[in-house]
C-alpha cells in the first residue's frame, strides 16, 4: 500500500466537530464619524448563504435618537461598498454647512422682501368692532382711574 490512508472514522468525527463547534467571526472596526459613533464589519463564513456582511454601529448616546451621517448610512444599507473616507466626510460636512448658511441668508432677505411689500401707505379701514366710535365719556377706561384716585387713603 503507498502512503497513509485516509482515516474514515477519523474524518467522520472531525467534520462532527466542526458542524458542532461555532465559527465565531469577530466584527472588524471600520471607521468613525465626527459625532464618535463606531461602525463594525462582520464577515461572512464560507459555509453561510448570506451573501452580504452584517454591517452595524455603537451609539454614543443610550437613547435611540441617533443622528448618522448620510455616507455612512449608505454603507450601513449596502448602498455602497466601501466604507467612507474621513476626507469625504470632512468635504460634504462643509458643504452642508455652506448651504445652510445660504439658506439662512436667503430666507432673511425673503422676509424683508415681505415686509418690504406689506408696508404700504395706504390707510387702511377699519372693520368690524374697530369702527364704531369711541366717546371719552363712555369709555371706562377714564371712569376706572377716577375710582381709582377717589378711593385712595390719604
């Protein structure tokens, strides 16, 4: 006979094991954003029929209100493949600062086109309970402030 033979048992019992034993994959860090929130990579095992990597974040804060980036949500969805560089965050978080700035200014410029228009020297009429005349004697507004001053103790 040449050589060593193959070992039925022994191969038997080792592929037992290794159906029982977990495969354990550690999640790699890929990266972090400017709020401090971490973002893992969890590979797939050969033997899986998963085909795309579980991807998750740690979040800083406990409570579920989180705020993520927009690159790195696409990563996290599988919408890209590779995770974001801090480059391009830094260049769109310049941007999206620049553009609220313009909006700001845009909007306050809007407003005093506004006012600009509503301001008109045209006397405007008075309707409703604003139009009927007003008589000093009747109004209770003097007789309430004469009570008043006869009322007081000297």
């Amino acid at each position: 006979m040449s050589g060593r033979q193959r070992g039925l048992f022994r191969m038997i019992f080792r592929d037992f094991l290794a159906s029982i034993r977990p495969t354990i994959n550690r999640p790699k860090l890929m990266g972090e954003d400017y709020f401090g929130t971490k973002y893992y990579e969890v590979s797939i095992n050969s033997s899986s029929k998963k085909k795309k990597p579980s991807r998750y974040f740690e979040a800083i804060n406990d409570d579920f209100e989180q705020e993520i980036p927009a690159e790195w949500e696409a990563w996290l969805r599988h919408r890209r493949k590779e995770p974001p560089t801090f480059a391009e965050i830094e260049t769109n978080y310049k941007i999206q600062v620049t553009k609220k700035l313009n909006a700001a200014e845009k909007l306050e410029a809007s407003k005093k086109e506004i006012e600009a228009l509503n301001k008109t020297d045209i006397p405007v009429e008075k309707r409703g309970y604003e139009s009927f005349p007003i008589y000093e004697e009747y109004s209770t507004k003097n007789k309430l402030a004469e009570l008043k001053s006869k009322l007081k103790p000297k």
